[in-house]
C-alpha cells in the first residue's frame, strides 16, 4: 500500500479533516448569523450574495473529499447544446432518485463544476436545521424545511419558494420526491401502497410523493425555468461502495449522470394532472435505473434516447479553499491540543482527549446523517399523499 492511501486511511488524517471542517463551519455559521441579523433586513439582494460564497467555502469542503481526496469523478449525459445554453444560468427544479447514501454529495459535485454550488437549496426534514455547522449553514441559505405535517408544510413550500425565486442568481432547488431513501423494505411498503392506489409499481424507487410536488407548482412557474430531471448511478458490481466513509477513506467512486431538463411551462397546471406527469416520470426513471442496473447503461434497454456523453472538468477552488481553511484552523487547533496533553496536568490532558473525542463524534454524526436508516416510516408518511 502506498504512503498516500495508508494516510488517506489514517484516523488521524480523518481527525483533521473533521476539525478543519466543523471549526470552519462554525466560523462561517457565525458570520452567517451575523449577516442575518444585520444585513438580511436592510438588503436581501446583498445578504444573499455574500451568502453564496460562504455556503460555497463550505459546501466546497465535502465537495473537495470527494473530487479531490478520493478520486471521484462524474460521467454526464446531457444535451450539450442545453447544457451550454441553461445549465448554471437559470432557476431550476431539481427531481433526483434517492438511492445512495452520497446522490446529494454528487449533485454537489455537478453544481460547483458549473459554479452553483452556493446556490444549492433542498427540501429538508425541520430537523436537520438544528445540526451544528451543516445544518445551521442550511438554515441560513433558506432551504426548506419542513414538519412533516401537510397544514403547517403548504405554507411553509409558498413562502419559501416565493422567497427563493427572487433570488439574484441561479437557484436550484432539490426534492426527492419518494420523500425517504430506498431500502428493500421501504420498496415492499411502497409497493403495496402504490397497488392498494393504483398507481404505477415501481421497481427501483419509492412511489413518489406528489403533495409537495403539487404544491410548489404555483409558485415555481413563472420564476423557475425548468425542471432537471435527474437520474444517478452507480456501478453495482464495483468494488468500492458509494458511501461518505469510503470518500473519507479516499477510496473511489464513478457516478453516472443522466440529466433532462423538461420546460416548466410543459408541467400540467392542474393539481391531479401534475400528479399524474411526475408518476409518469418516476416510471421512466425506473426503465433509467433498470437499464443501467442490467447492463451499466441508462439507453440500451429503457427506450429513453441517448443524448451527449461527457465530463465536465473538475476546477481547483475547492481543493484551494480546503486547504487554505486547514491552515486557519489546524495550526493553532493543532498547537493547542498538543500543549493540553504535554502540559503534565492530568485535568488539561484530559481536556485535550475530550476535544478530540468530540470531533470524532461530530465527524461520525455528519456521516451518520447520510446513511440508510435501518427503520422506515414510509408507509405511514405516504397515507397522507
């Protein structure tokens, strides 16, 4: 084994990452938060351009252990021509497969490769916005959160969605439509749901969602250009899983990414009619996911027609301001551990230990946000759509 990827596999080396990341996320959530108080009620245009580059300092730092660290690289298929034209300069709508433990870590990639990445907004669960660093960073970029209770959710998607189509800049907004990620036994609950309706039966992905889909419309069109229909995958076969503990590890992955960007204007106005278009894109998303499953391409067996196959060039920045925030934070953190378990106090040694048991806890706490739960609610979150 090489130096490099025995100290890629250093629970040293990962120690550091994890203190460079959450102190400097703790730095730009406080300069967030202070531009919240002070600037956000004068100017919103200023606050939120500001905003865009401390989101993308920080968002660029997972985006670094991915692209940089450990090697993972995209595959695109995308229409060129449209890919030149749109991609990065318009509002979109973003609708994903959410299979992986890391399909939000490769739409991250894609957005800073097309220098959106500041910019990145998702539906989340309310609860996320009260994790340190992530979270927080969340809050203050205005994402969506939302309670999971449909009276109090309405309101919340046509606020937030008014707030973020005035948005200076292009602004993507993330849902994943089948609400949860998919496991074997959310798939058995959600087909027997999708049956109990009739609905289509899906083989790869949960039935989708619709309410919150529905919802957003109103307030989508005539801000949001499109929607980017987006399909990921990754090879079953490799020997190297998609998940954030292998990235951190610097083993790597290749995704495949297959976007479409449909026209808003194309999207049915009426409520039961946009239910029934987004069911009709999760159907062919599925002949996506079959076709790539059974043979390692999106086209062969699903009828969709191939469009351009290409990469985008990873860019420097993130590597840049990565390495920059780990000579911020890890030469005086670093100095002042090392003085606590030198000092020949038993008290500051022990605080040294406890600090640095602490980012290991937070490092696996980040992680642990991306992991497949073991447990599922899918079927009673679903009897309400």
């Amino acid at each position: 084994m090489s130096f490099a990827k025995a100290f890629k596999r250093n629970t040293v080396a990962h120690l550091m990452f994890a203190i460079t990341f959450f102190i400097s996320g703790l730095m730009i959530n406080f300069i967030q938060c202070l531009l919240w108080i002070t600037l956000r009620p004068l100017s919103k245009y200023l606050y939120r351009k500001i905003n865009y580059y401390l989101c993308y300092s920080f968002y660029s730092e997972l985006v670094f252990m991915a692209e940089w660290w450990s090697g993972t690289d995209l595959i695109i298929y995308i229409d060129k021509e449209e890919f030149e034209k749109y991609y990065g300069h318009e509002h979109g709508y973003l609708l994903m497969n959410h299979t992986y433990e890391i399909d939000w870590l490769m739409g991250w990639i894609f957005c800073e490769r097309i220098k959106n990445l500041g910019n990145c907004k998702a539906y989340a669960k309310k609860s996320i916005q009260y994790v340190p660093t992530l979270g927080w960073a969340f809050k203050f970029a205005e994402d969506i959160f939302l309670e999971r209770n449909w009276d109090k959710d309405k309101d919340i998607i046509g606020r937030q969605i008014t707030e973020l189509g005035d948005y200076p800049d292009s602004m993507w907004l993330l849902l994943y439509a089948e609400g949860t990620r998919f496991t074997k036994k959310k798939h058995e609950v959600s087909e027997k749901f999708a049956k109990e309706k009739g609905l289509p039966v899906l083989k790869h992905h949960l039935t989708p969602r619709t309410k919150g889909f529905t919802a957003s419309l109103p307030f989508l069109k005539g801000k949001v250009n499109a929607i980017y229909d987006i399909q990921l995958g990754f090879d079953g076969k490799a020997s190297v899983k998609p998940t954030m503990t292998n990235l951190l590890r610097g083993e790597k992955c290749e995704a495949h990414l297959y976007i479409k960007r449909i026209p808003m204007s194309d999207v049915p106005d009426e409520e039961k009619e946009a239910a029934a278009w987004l069911h009709k894109r999760y159907q062919e998303k599925d002949k996506l996911a079959d076709s790539f499953i059974n043979t390692g391409d999106f086209f062969i067996q699903s009828g969709v027609p191939r469009p351009d196959t290409f990469r985008v060039k990873r860019r420097y920045y993130s590597m840049l301001n990565t390495i920059l925030w780990a000579v911020i934070v890890l030469v005086p953190m670093l100095y002042y551990l090392v003085s606590l378990l030198l000092s020949g106090s038993t008290y500051y040694f022990s605080a040294g230990i406890f600090i640095i048991f602490l980012f290991y806890i937070l490092m696996n706490q980040i992680i642990g946000m991306s992991e497949i739960s073991k447990s599922s609610s899918y079927g009673e979150a679903n009897k309400a759509n």
